[in-house]
C-alpha cells in the first residue's frame, strides 16, 4: 500500500486528540485554579486576633505539624455550609485548624461563630484582604494544609464538602503525617 | 427622591470603568502605567475581565496592589512577577511564552502548516498521475491532416 495513503488519517487523529482534550477539559470546573504556592512556605504574613483569648495568626504559628487553614467570612453563604464538616474534621482527626477572616466586620464574625461554634485554633483578622492576596485566595471559602516545614501541599478552592474530606483532605493529611 | 435620581445619573456613565476616582494616581504617567498594567491583569473572580475592567472587590484591591507598587518604585515586570507568584500565568491574560505553553502558541501555525502541506502533496501527486501523451510522429500527423481536410471538403459540399 501506498505510504502517502496514511496522510489521509491525520484530520481522523488530530480529531481523536481535540475531542479527548475536550472530553476531559469540559468536565473540569474552569473556576477551580490551580494554587502556584503549592510546595511552597507558608507566605509572610501577621494578622491580629478576632475572638478574647485566642491568639492571632502569623507564618511563624504555621510549622511543627500538619495543620489546615481556613479562609471564611461571615457574609460568605459557602462558608457555613462548610463549617460543620471542618468542625467535625477538627475533632475527629484532631488536627488543629486556624482561620483567616477574610474582609469582615469583627462584631459580625464573632456573632457567627458564637452561633455555629468555633472549632478553630487560632484566627487571624484580614480586614483589607491584603494577606489572603499573599496567600493567592481569589475568593471565600479556601482550604489550605500546611505541612510540617510550614510548606502549602494542597488547597481546597469552595466549601468543604463531606466527599472533599474522604476523597482528598483526609488521605492527603495521613500522608503528610506519616 | 429626585436627588438620589440624580446620583443614579452622575454614577452610571461612570459604571463602565471599574478604576473608581479615589484609586487613581495623582501622577498622571505612574496612572497611565498602572491602566496598561491593568488592562494585562486577569480577574480572578471573573476570569475573563481584566483588573481594570472589573467591578470585583478583588479587581480592586489589586488595581491598589498594582498602584502601591509603581508609586514604591516597582518596575512593570517585577508588578507582573509579584501577581504571577501568588495567582500563577493565569493572573497574566497574555500567556507567556515558555515551553509550557509552545503548543498553545505554535499549535495553530503548526497545524495551518500541517494542512498546507497535505494540499500541496495532494496536488503534486495528482499532477504526476496523469500521463502527458507522446507527441505526434510526422507520419500521425499527415493522417490527421488529410482526415481534416476530408471533412472539411464534405462540409463545403
């Protein structure tokens, strides 16, 4: 056969390899953004304390062992539906999760978290937003695990759902403790 | 009422641009470099707006980040740099060019490219495909001469 003939077979293959970038391009939500500081420290930062009694948030608190920080307004509607499956991961798992409030009135926040409980260990006030820049959040609710070395391995974008915990945050948090 | 109609008058035809009086400059070159900048920045929220369209808290603050920087002496490139490091090429709405994104970049030259050569392949064969015919020997040629002049003679008849 006449090797020429195979030419006809590329419009056929560039058509495979279009239509499988779609098939799996299409099905990813194009508003989860990949984070750029994943491996990376924990930026620079230090935020006052929201609640009496319990410290602010600082790079200094996020180091020694695996933790989770949590990117929540009051006036953010995703944040309360994810607040129940943090506070239970919190105290199944027993690992420490510290909070941004992310451009919040104080009196507001601290009435939310009277009403829905309070699970975290520290929470730091970003009145302006300009830490949550420094850690790349583009919008409420984020979900961040530090490591150890006070390194980001993985970031949520969007509630915490109870599938979000099984499926990644859970398996990635055992790996990074052992 | 009428008052709050005439603020609805005065603010609506500033709603197509975002930059809100108070964030601008007061150097009208440092402001002119920050809309430039601007007008490269993706927003995060809206994704396909750039910073200096969009209305999106976020836009904002960094339309000020953007600003703080060049009045601090920053250049264009580390303002770009500063952005890429915490939100990734995707801050930036002009991709840059790096082997990560060639394909992006070369794909559809490439693929023109690919295309023009099958077409002029195609033509270059099909053009050696058909035979041209031997040319006539002077002895086919007194045959056709006379056939023609035959006809021709019939013809007049």
């Amino acid at each position: 056969m006449d090797p020429w003939r195979l030419l006809y077979l590329v419009p056929l293959a560039a058509f495979i390899a279009v239509a499988g970038y779609f098939t799996i391009g299409l099905q990813r939500d194009p508003r989860t953004l990949p984070s750029v500081l994943i491996d990376k420290p924990v930026p620079a930062f230090a935020l006052p304390a929201l609640v009496e009694g319990k410290p602010g948030l600082a790079t200094a608190d996020l180091a020694g062992e695996v933790m989770l920080v949590n990117v929540f307004a009051s006036w953010c509607a995703p944040c309360k539906i994810e607040h129940p499956v943090l506070t239970r991961l919190a105290e199944a798992e027993k690992i420490p999760i510290h909070a941004i409030n992310y451009k919040d009135k104080p009196e507001d926040a601290r009435r939310w978290l009277a009403q829905l409980g309070d699970p975290y260990g520290r929470i730091g006030v970003d009145a302006d937003g300009r830490a949550s820049i420094e850690w790349g959040v583009y919008g409420v609710p984020e979900t961040f695990i530090v490591d150890r070395q006070g390194r980001i391995r993985y970031r949520h974008v969007g509630p915490v759902m109870p599938r979000d915990v099984e499926s990644t945050i859970l398996p990635k948090i055992r790996e990074l403790r052992r | 009422m009428r008052a709050r109609l005439a603020a609805l008058m005065v603010a609506l035809p500033l709603a197509a641009l975002a930059v809100e009086p108070g964030e601008e400059l007061k150097d009208p070159v440092l402001e002119a470099r920050a809309r430039i900048l601007s007008r490269d920045i993706r927003c995060l929220v809206c994704q396909n707006q750039s910073i200096d369209d969009s209305n999106a808290p976020l836009a904002r603050d960094l339309r000020l980040i953007v600003r703080e920087r060049l009045v601090a002496g920053d250049t264009d490139d580390g303002i770009i740099q500063y952005l890429v490091a915490r939100y990734g090429d995707f801050v930036r709405l002009q991709p840059p060019m790096k082997p990560a994104t060639y394909a992006l970049w070369f794909g559809p030259a490439a693929i023109l490219a690919i295309g023009v050569a099958g077409i002029l392949i195609f033509f270059a064969r099909r053009r050696r495909r058909i035979e041209v015919p031997a040319p006539l020997s002077a002895e086919e040629r007194g045959r056709l001469d006379r056939i023609l002049a035959d006809q021709a003679g019939e013809e007049r008849r």
